[in-house]
C-alpha cells in the first residue's frame, strides 16, 4: 500500500477554503492506496459524476488509515464500481490514451442520460408558473412549501457521491434549475399566501458568500404569510468554518437574526450522513454560534449501504445531535437516480434499521421520520412490514403529497424483500395506490379482505 503524502496535516480552521477536483484525485486515491487500474476507474466514474472536495474534509473527516473502506471516504469519493463497467471501461481507455476532452465528455455526456438526472419528474412537475410563464428555479409541489434554487447557491463545499442533485453540477445546462430573479419570486409568493415556509437549496446555499446569501433571503423578510425559512446546507459537515472563522461567518449569524427579528423562523437544515461528521470541535462552535443566532438546526440524510447503513450508526448520530441541541428530521431512502444501484438499501432492511434505531432513542429524537421516499406523488414513508388477513405486506403512509387529502392514511404494498423504491411496489388489497388515479373505486372487490381494508381507510 502506497501512502502517498499530499500535503502536511495542518489544521484547517483558519484556512481559507480551497476546493479539491476531479484533476486532483489521481493523487488523492494514490493516498487512498489504490492501484493504477482502478485510480483510472475512478478518474472515469468522475468523467461522469461530480467530484469536489476540500482540506478539512480530507485531513479533519477522513480516516485515512482506514481508506478506500472509510465511510467518510466513501461519502467523498467516486468508487470504481459506481457504474456498471460498460459504462466505465470505454471512457477508462479514452482517459489513458489521453483522448481529446470534448470526446470525453460526449461519452459521459451519453452514461448520463441514462442515470435519471432529475428524478421524480423536477423540472417538468413541479416548476410553476407566474403570469403562464415557468419560474425556472422554483419547485412548489406542497401547498405549503416552495424551494428555491439559488443561482449562486449551486455547488457545495464538498459532493457527497450519493447525490440525488448530481446533474445540478455537471456542467450540462439544461440538467440545471436555478434563479436569480427574486422578483418574480416575491411576486409569485404574493400570489400564493399557502405558501408558509420557503425552502433555500442548491447545490448548498452556504457556499455563496452573505451578500449573496442576503439578496435571496431579505426579499423574503416582509412577506406576512411566511412563518419559516430554511436553508439546506452540509455546510455544518463539510466546511463549518463557514459560520466560525470565514470572513462573512459574523454576518451570515447577524442575517439569520435578522430572520427571527422579522418574525420567522430560521431554519438550517443541516445534511449529516455520519457521526464521524459531529465529532470535531469546530462543529459544536459552528451550532453554539448558529442556535446562539435564533436558528434552529434540524437534520437529515439519507441511508446508504456501505456507509451509514445499520442502526447503531444512526441512533449514535441521533444521540449526539441532541446533545448538541440539533433536531432529527427526516431519514430519506436514496433516490431513483444515479448511482442508486450501488448505494441503494432494500426497503425491507431500511425500515428495519429505521426501527431498531428508533426504538433505542428517547423521545426527544424520535422527531425523525422514515425511511422516506421523495417520488412523484410525495413524501411516502415505509412503516414496516406486517401479515395482514393472510398476507405480507408494507405498510406504507404519505408524509407529504400533491393531493394533501391522501397524507398520513396508511396504505399496503406487496411485500418485496428486492424492492429499494416506490417503482418496485405493487399495491396490495386494491387494484391501485391511492395516489395513482383511475376510473372506479380503489379497492379491488375480492371479499372480506378489501372490505375490512376499505373500513380502516
Ligand atoms: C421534502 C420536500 C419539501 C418539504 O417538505 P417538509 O415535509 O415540509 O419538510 C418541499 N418540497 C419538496 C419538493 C420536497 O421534496
């Protein structure tokens, strides 16, 4: 195993944030002690899938002892087996016979396609429109709820390479949604008083500096019918210095006290995939500093096989998060897009793990709701598995939906030990699901198990 050095371990507080990219992660892998085969796999994965890091990701998160089977590492860097070799063979060979950068990017450009850049029908569903033209870097699929994707706001301070918003970073246009027109964003939120809470996300809203930051949250502050606005960031696990010692770290605290002055909550939503990711000191400062600001801190993140996927990691994190007075949230399931293949936990073991963790927290953990698919219809949350009249199925219930009339009433599943997403399902008891629309009644006529169903519905 070759060790090979990159640069002295120095403290990364007080250093300026510098990003790592896909041109240097022949060295970084080196470092990892991977062979010459498989760092030009790896560099052919990143052909394809973003890749960024930085210094206090790999000298503060990593263990590098433990590296290539490090969770931190495998959060931060593409594996050889990411994509199926088909894909990764051709733009390997094109990479060491030194192949012009713009056929490299055709064939990257084709692997892709194939990789459901925007699951859950983003750019189409859920784009509204203002005066019937799109507002292009808005989704609003809850009534209540609007996201906004900052134009400013679309990269992170490392990549996680799970990411569900992949091709936000790809450098292909028309994969991206983002806005810089808070006007018509203001414009459209007047027309719209059901909306109570505004979502900033990106990419991550904290990479942009707090005069950016402040021109897409101050518009906001006026409006009435806005009770909280939160932002997405891994901020928290990926560069805390953002809210310690950056230059503008003191004036993104003084804008989110700002927010509570107005008369609304600030909301951080902070992503934590591991509780490696809390354990150094200059996060505790970042959160003390951020509560001390009037925000509230809540977390998510998804599960993901290989590197948070038992439970004893998420009931420790769990933990840990409430001493440092952070509010658990949501636990996603990984989504129908890009490598989901390689990180995608069955659906079976991913309430099982939700459970067992669940039921080892006290109660002011057990805020945390999942295992939660986002997909098309919304927010659908596997409860577990159960026989009914004879039967096993999912339980399964909608956190959130697009008909809000369907959310919280418990439906069922076929139960599938394979099944990692809502597409694998089939319904059980009934002929659809009930967010899938149809002529007739949803539950199929086939005796008393409907009828006891159809009572409980
Ligand atoms: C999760 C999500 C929201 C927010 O839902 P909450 O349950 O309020 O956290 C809003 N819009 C979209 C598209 C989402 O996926």
């Amino acid at each position: 195993m070759t060790v090979q050095q990159i640069q002295p371990v120095v403290p990364a507080q007080g250093r300026r944030f510098r990003a790592y990219s896909a041109k240097h992660l022949d060295q970084l892998t080196a470092r990892a002690g991977l062979g010459e085969a498989e760092r030009l796999a790896v560099r052919a994965v990143a052909t394809v899938l973003p890749f960024r890091t930085n210094d206090y990701v790999l000298e503060s998160l990593i263990d590098w002892s433990a590296a290539p089977h490090d969770p931190i590492y495998r959060l931060v860097f593409p594996q050889a087996d990411m994509l199926p070799p088909e894909d990764v063979a051709p733009i390997a060979s094109l990479l060491a016979r030194g192949a012009p950068e713009q056929e490299l990017q055709a064939a990257a450009h084709a692997v892709r396609r194939r990789l459901n850049p925007h699951p859950a029908g983003q750019l189409a569903l859920n784009v509204p429109d203002l005066a019937d033209e799109p507002l292009p870097g808005v989704q609003h699929k809850y009534p209540e709820t609007m996201l906004i994707f900052p134009r400013q706001g679309q990269t992170c301070h490392a990549y996680c390479t799970y990411c569900f918003r992949w091709a936000q970073f790809v450098g292909e246009p028309d994969l991206k949604m983002a806005t810089d027109d808070m006007t018509r964003v203001v414009a459209y939120l007047a027309a719209h008083p059901e909306i109570t809470s505004v979502l900033v996300t990106g990419g991550d809203p904290m990479i942009m500096g707090t005069g950016v930051l402040r021109r897409y949250v101050e518009p906001l502050l006026g409006l009435e019918q806005l009770e909280s606005i939160r932002i997405g960031t891994k901020a928290l696990s990926y560069w805390p210095q953002r809210f310690v010692s950056d230059p503008d770290a003191d004036d993104a605290l003084r804008l989110f006290e700002q927010v509570s002055r107005a008369g609304k909550t600030l909301a951080l939503m902070a992503h934590f995939t591991h509780p490696r990711e809390l354990e150094p000191a200059l996060v505790a400062r970042a959160i003390g500093r951020i509560r001390a600001a009037g925000a509230v801190i809540r977390t998510q993140a998804p599960l993901i096989r290989t590197i948070n996927d038992d439970p004893v990691t998420w009931s420790g994190m769990w933990r840990t998060q409430l001493r440092l007075g952070l509010v658990p949230y949501y636990l996603f399931v990984e989504r129908d897009t890009g490598p989901q293949g390689y990180f995608a936990v069955p659906l079976v073991r991913a309430a099982e793990i939700f459970r067992e963790a669940y039921s080892s927290v006290s109660g002011l953990c057990r805020t945390v709701r999942g295992p939660s698919m986002s997909a098309t219809p919304g927010k659908v949350c596997v409860d577990g598995v159960a026989d009914v009249a004879g039967q096993r199925v999912f339980v399964l219930h909608m956190i959130q939906a697009r008909d809000p009339s369907l959310v919280g009433r418990p439906f069922f599943a076929r139960f599938d030990p394979d099944a990692v997403w809502l597409s694998d399902l089939e319904p059980a008891f009934a002929d659809r699901f009930p967010f899938e629309s149809g002529p007739g009644p949803q539950f199929a006529a086939v005796g008393s198990d409907s009828e006891l169903l159809a009572s409980a519905d």
